[in-house]
C-alpha cells in the first residue's frame, strides 16, 4: 500500500528545498503541521485532518515528536524523493482520496514512532498502523478492513505467522503485493486482538534485553487465539470489524437520542 497511497512527514530542511522536483504551490500551516498541494481546497483539507488526527494519534502511540510534521500531496511519486530527503520524505499520492483520513491516520501511526517502537516486526508495525486507524477513524477503517479478511487464507498456522512475523520491510521490494497484503493484514490480526499498550509492553522488554524486534516466541505467547487454528487470523480481524460497526451503532442511538425533541406534557 505504500507504493500506492502514500503520507507525507516531511521536514523541509534547506537539503529538501534544494531538490529536483517542485513542491505544489499551495501550501496551509494547520495547528501542527504544514501542508502543501496541488490545490487550496486539498491543502486546506489536509491540513483540517491533520489537526483532528495528529493528537488522537499522538495520545495512543505515547510518542511526542519535537520536528514539524509536513503533508505533502502530488499527483505522482518522483523518482528521485528518496535520495533528496531520505526517510523523512512521504507522500500523499491520488489513490489515497477514496480513504484519506484512515490513510492520513495510518501513516501518523508511522511517523509517531521512537527508539522503542522500532522493535515492532514489519508485520505488526503495519499491522499496528491498520489498527491505529481504525480506532481514530472507524467509518473508513470499516469499509476497508474486508480487504484484509479476503487476503488471509483459512489455514495460516504456526509457521505462516512466523514467516510473516520475520519478514523484513527491506525485503517488501521482492515481494509479490498479494504476499505483502497478507503479511499486513496477519500484522493487523495481532495488533488488534494484542493491543497496543501489551504490544508497547513487548518493544520495551526488547529493548531492555538487547533485542532490535520482538523476538516470534514471544508474540506467539501474547496472542489472545490459537495460531494454529484454521481461520484464527481471519476471525481476529472480523471481531474488530464487529467492535467497530457495535460502537458505530451506539453513536447513531446516541445522536438520536440526543436530536429527539422533549416531550413537554400537556398543561392542565
């Protein structure tokens, strides 16, 4: 999904300014962050997200970052963004209209990350993202969470979700899309039957022990369901979907509730 929608956190140091490509002409300073695009009305609503995103975000990840956060919206990826600005460069392409808040959402779980959160597996870390998203924007995260339940095949076991648990984000370049949405979404399946304050817990004991991730023995201790149960991964994913839909339901009883006009009794 990086290669198709991408965020921007990008620092605009006097390096990044000096680069090839341009930068869209528009630009929007939201409470924390600064926005450039193609448009003003994209610029002023990007701009809009990120102040409502960046502290939920920002308070589940238990991370405070001191740089500027900088969306930064083109139409195409240029090829040379990675040797300008190196990782502190992404973006947020076209493909990401359809579902930008959990995109925007997503991204900012990435970009809210220390020394600690590092020890994540690139499965859970993607994972991780998915899950953040679906917490701080679940309308969008619901709609899109059964690409994830199709990606899974019934019988992972223990192996498979070893496998995805190794898997390394600088290997994803050898990997099919079809592979890599089923390491993410195996990712997702953990993150959310896990948490995150227990998956925090996890990074801190390996750091502490010397670790650089998580080591598998002890994700697969922490997992809530059998891994080795045909449609574990699936079904963990599904229950998340339901949570999300259950706590939808409630808001709409509430506004209801909330818009029904009072009943005054009739004056006698």
């Amino acid at each position: 999904m990086r290669t198709r929608i991408l965020l921007a956190l990008l620092l605009l140091s006097p390096g990044c300014r000096s680069a090839t490509f341009e930068f869209p002409p528009f630009e929007r300073r939201g409470i924390e962050s600064h926005v450039r695009a193609h448009t003003e009305v994209d610029a002023e609503r990007v701009a809009a997200l990120g102040d409502r995103l960046i502290p939920q975000v920002r308070h589940i990840k238990g991370v405070v970052r001191s740089v500027p956060l900088v969306v930064l919206c083109r139409e195409e990826l240029p090829e040379n963004f990675a040797a300008a600005c190196g990782e502190s460069m992404v973006f947020l392409g076209p493909h990401s209209r359809r579902k930008e808040a959990s995109s925007l959402a997503h991204e900012l779980s990435h970009w809210f990350r220390d020394e600690t959160w590092e020890r994540l597996p690139h499965a859970l870390e993607e994972g991780l993202a998915e899950y953040v998203a679906s917490l701080v924007v679940p309308v969008e995260s619901s709609i899109h969470m059964q690409a994830f339940v199709v990606a899974l095949p019934e019988d992972i076991g223990v192996e498979g979700f070893r496998s995805a648990c190794e898997a390394t984000f600088e290997a994803q370049a050898d990997r099919t899309f079809e592979e890599e949405l089923r390491i993410r979404s195996i990712g997702l399946a953990v993150a959310s039957a896990i948490g995150v304050e227990p998956l925090r817990g996890l990074c801190e004991r390996a750091a502490q022990e010397g670790f650089t991730k998580i080591p598998f023995e002890w994700i697969h201790k922490a997992l809530p369901f059998p891994a080795e149960e045909p449609g574990s991964f699936r079904a963990a994913i599904r229950r998340r979907q339901i949570a999300i839909d259950r706590e939808l339901d409630e808001e709409r009883a509430n506004a209801t509730t909330d818009a029904a006009p009072a009943i005054v009794p009739p004056s006698k």
